[in-house]
C-alpha cells in the first residue's frame, strides 16, 4: 500500500491543499500596483510575535485535521500527515526588507522570503516539500499563498486595531481531501529590545 503524503502549508501553511487551487488563486489576484493605503500598514506588521493561544485553540488544530479527513480511506496517515504540517509555530517574526521584500521567520523552519507583490517563488519546506510560495498585502493582511501539485493554502496574518495581537488564519485544500483544514491561532508582538 503507497502512503500517501499530503502537504500542508504552514506558514501561510498556512496556514495548504486544494481541488479548487485555480479558485483560490483567482481571488487573489495580483495586483502590479498596490493601493496606497496597503504600504502605509505594511510597516506596522513589523515584528516578532509569540504565540498566546488558548487550549481551546491548540485543540481546535486537531478539530479542523479530523473534520477534513473524516470519512475519507487512509484518515490515519492523513491526520499524522496533516497535524506533522499544522504544527503551531511557537513564534513569528516578520521583516520588511527592501527594495520590497517581505520575510516570514520561524525558528526550526526555513525562512520564507519573497517579493512583497504576490510574485511566486520557490520554497523548500521544513519536511521538504517544494513549494510555489508568494507574499503579498491583501486589505490589510499579509497573505501567505502556497502551492503544488498536492494542493494549495494559504496563511494570513492581520494585525488588529490594538497594533499587538496577530491573527494567523490557516487553510489547506487538496483533491484528496474532502474538506479543507481551516483554523486561526493567536500570537502577541514581543517589545523591542533597546
């Protein structure tokens, strides 16, 4: 029996898989000019952010992984699979690094770093899956799109109005998957040290 890996995007797997890759990417779009206002938040994002989710939401990681393989053949490997690439990360840092780059670090995981456009780059990931990885500002959130031939997901990371809580929503598709994995864990920005 062939075990079957599906790949999770887990940086903005990201949040990930998809049968409706095509779909997701489309509602997407890049865009070669950014409206004015997405530079102006892009500086806010800034920072390192540590993880401050509550149990329920570690639990709610598992919830998301069960209801996206129930009934499917094979949802034992597809759940260690899924919950290996749904890790909770214990931090974020994000850079802003010129000219118009932008850069997602982990520690244990590679940096993931790309154009600040949306434009595709080759990513390796931690359990080295190669990744079509883009980054881009989209109404107000830094989102994170991956893809390959198992699936697609994204992760997207907004900064709330109190300027120190991120949301980081996760979601992965795959035509293997019946439903996609979809969850969002919350993480607190660090002081700068001086």
């Amino acid at each position: 029996m062939r075990k079957a890996v599906l790949w999770v995007m887990v940086s903005l797997g990201a949040p990930a898989l998809a049968d409706e890759a095509p779909k997701l990417v489309a509602a997407v779009a890049v865009r070669p000019d950014p409206p004015p206002s997405a530079s102006l938040v892009e500086p806010e994002y800034a920072g390192t952010y540590v993880y401050a989710g509550s149990e329920a939401e570690r639990a709610a990681v598992k919830l998301a992984v069960d209801r996206a393989t129930e009934g499917m053949f094979g949802k034992v490997i597809a759940r260690e699979e899924l919950m290996k690439r749904s890790e909770i990360r214990p931090s974020y840092t994000i850079r802003l690094e010129p000219p118009g780059k932008v850069s997602v670090e982990t520690p244990g995981f590679p940096p993931e770093c790309s154009p600040a456009d949306g434009t595709e780059v080759d990513f390796r990931t931690k359990y080295g899956d190669v990744v079509k990885n883009a980054q881009q500002f989209v109404a107000g959130a830094l989102l994170q799109r991956g893809r390959t031939a198992d699936g697609s997901g994204s992760t997207e990371f907004r900064l709330l109005a109190d300027g120190n809580t991120l949301q980081v929503t996760r979601v992965s598709r795959s035509p293997r998957l019946p439903r996609p994995v979809e969850f969002t864990l919350t993480y607190v920005r660090q002081p700068v040290a001086h």
